[in-house]
C-alpha cells in the first residue's frame, strides 16, 4: 500500500512537461483509474479475514481513504510547475477505487483466495 502511495506521489510530484502518456484521448484518466484501483486493491488485500466480516462496509471505507487521497494528491499537484487541480482526475481516482472495490465485494471467490494467500504467505515468513 505504501508503495503504490508513495509511486502516486512520485508521479504527482513531476513537472507537467516531464510526464509522457500515451498519445489517446483519456491515457491519463485511465491512468489515475488503475492506479487508484491499484491503491484500493491492496487496502482491500491489508483488510484480510477482518475485512471479510462486512465486505460492504470495507469497500466502502476503501474508496473514502482512496478519495481522500486523491485530494490530498490533487492539492500537491497545485503547488507543482505545469500541473493542476483537476476535478476530473479525483473523479477518475474515484472511478478506479469503486470499480475494484465493487468486483471485490462482488466476487467471494477473489476475496477467498486473497485471504487464503495472504494466510500462506504469513505462515512461509513465520518459518523463515
């Protein structure tokens, strides 16, 4: 989680003549969308069996800490060169968190085998 925070950072912090996405209509809305369904993915993976007991209630809470840093991010971004406040990129850093967060709540199987992963690789780090 924190590194996909702190890779938001990063990328929020370059000038905007430094940045070089895709050259089609939306690249960096879909950018900020996976990156926030990244950031919403591994809150939803750091949740684990606690965050099973109400998935609603986790995928809600999810999205809020993502939306929140979104707009902590858009407020850096106002003190960067060639870079601005944006409504639309915290609506796509929104989109990208529901959207994750939605498949997550929907999908038992996801959330089964992410607890069931995140149990092994406990144990595999326990032993070594």
């Amino acid at each position: 989680m924190i590194l996909i925070m702190g890779t938001i950072f990063f990328l929020s912090h370059q000038s905007g003549d430094s940045l070089h996405l895709p050259a089609f209509l939306g690249a960096d809305k879909l950018a900020h969308m996976a990156a926030y369904g990244a950031l919403a993915f591994t809150i939803l993976w750091f949740s684990g069996e606690k965050g099973l007991e109400n998935p609603g209630r986790t995928a809600v809470l999810t999205v809020l800490f993502c939306l929140f840093y979104g707009i902590s991010d858009e407020f850096h971004q106002s003190f960067i060169a060639l870079r601005s406040v944006s409504s639309y990129d915290l609506l796509a850093d929104t989109v990208g968190a529901f959207c994750l967060s939605l498949i997550w709540v929907l999908n038992p199987v996801l959330q089964c085998k992410m607890v069931s992963y995140q149990t092994r690789l406990e144990r595999r780090l326990r032993i070594t």
